[in-house]
C-alpha cells in the first residue's frame, strides 16, 4: 500500500524528519523497539508507516540515499547505483598533512634509497625511530632490504602511495633538492663533525588537507 502524506495526521508528519535523521546517523539498523523508547507517543504501527513512507518517498526521486529493511530493523544506506562514484571519491579522500620531522626524514629517504635509519639520523641530527614507524605506518616508504653490515639493519626507500601522495608520476619527476625549503623545512647537510642523533619528540600535531589537492614534494633522488 502506497502511503500519502497528505492523509496523514499532520501531527504524525513532523515525526518524519526526526526518524529520518535518526536513520542517518545509526551505523547499525534501527529496531521498532528503539525508535519507540524515543517517540513513546507513537504506536509501532504509526513508526513503520512513517519509515515506509521515507522508504517510498526515496525511490520515487531515485536518491542517493535508500532505507533498507536488515537484522530485523531499518538501516540508510548509499544506493547501489552510486557504489562507482562512492569507490572514485575514496580514491582522493582527505589526506594527513605531513609534520616537519617526518618530511625531513621521507626526503632523505627519497633521496638517498635505499637507506638505513642510522644514515637518517645522522644527517637529521636527531633519533629518528619514531617518524620512520610513522612513515612505515602511512605506507610512505617500505623496507626494502638489509644493509650487509653488523647487525644487517633495515634499508628503506619510497611506495607507489609515496608518488600517489605528492602527485609524482615516478621518482624522476622529483624537483630538485635546494627546492625543499619551499616546504619550509631545512635540510641539514652530512659532515664529519656533526655530534651523535639526540632523541626527537614525536609530537606534531597532524593537520588535515582539503581532499583532491595534491602536494608536491620538492625532492631530488640522489646521484649516488
């Protein structure tokens, strides 16, 4: 049976936004039961008559949105039709703006792959544990190999993520190395007289930049 609106009692039309939002927001489906403790006044009947309506209602303007009936509830769900747009946008969702200690650390690790983490520290001047677990986290670089000394520490280098992240079509579109300060971090050169690394808080607040933007990372591989 079609529902109407206008036939409704218009005391029982103004529930219709409210059980509607409360769809909207739930990430589980909504029981009778439930919507019943928060609209007392209504009876079961009036409740479902209301989500049937909302069900219609979204059918009929073919919207983005459907109300489906699951686990013996009612749950809104994106429609079916919109699955390829919904997988195209996650595709740019809303990237972390990297702190200045981590991009200090993937631009040596840019430059110079592979490379161990002790080789990070020594030309940031600072222990460097922490940003390259971040990094790792991120899936900005990946452990590439071993480095064929005493102890075989780890070497890292760059992920197709890291090109995907700064918008780079290959490590070659890297700009060049004196172009990073335009990130607004120094990169201090290797000597024989820096002192050993100290140990670096990991503290940087993450930011958040708006989505579909593309950084570029002003970076040069190394010719080593």
């Amino acid at each position: 049976m079609t529902l109407n609106i206008t036939n409704m009692d218009e005391q029982l039309s103004n529930y219709k936004a409210p059980i509607e939002a409360l769809l909207f927001v739930s990430e589980k489906p909504v029981v009778l039961d439930q919507l019943k403790e928060v609209f007392p006044e209504l009876k079961p009947s009036q409740i479902h008559d209301l989500i049937k309506f909302l069900q219609e209602e979204y059918v009929n303007r073919e919207a983005g949105m459907v109300i489906v009936e699951i686990a013996g509830g009612f749950q809104m769900l994106s429609n079916s039709q919109a699955a390829p747009y919904i997988r195209e946008f996650y595709k740019t969702k809303t990237k972390e703006k990297l702190s200045r200690p981590a991009l200090e650390s993937l631009a040596i690790i840019a430059y110079k792959q592979p490379v161990g983490r002790a080789e990070v520290e020594i030309i940031r001047g600072v222990n460097s544990d922490g940003t390259i677990a971040h990094l790792l986290n991120k899936g900005l670089i990946k452990i590439t190999g071993r480095k064929e000394v005493p102890g075989r520490p780890f070497l890292y280098g760059t992920t197709k993520e890291f090109l995907d992240y700064f918008g780079l079509k290959s490590l070659e579109d890297m700009p060049k190395m004196e172009e990073f300060t335009q990130l607004g971090v120094d990169m201090p050169t290797t000597t024989q007289e820096q002192s050993a690394p100290t140990e670096e808080k990991i503290d940087d607040p993450v930011l958040q930049e708006s989505s579909g933007q593309s950084r570029t990372m002003n970076v040069e591989p190394s010719s080593s």
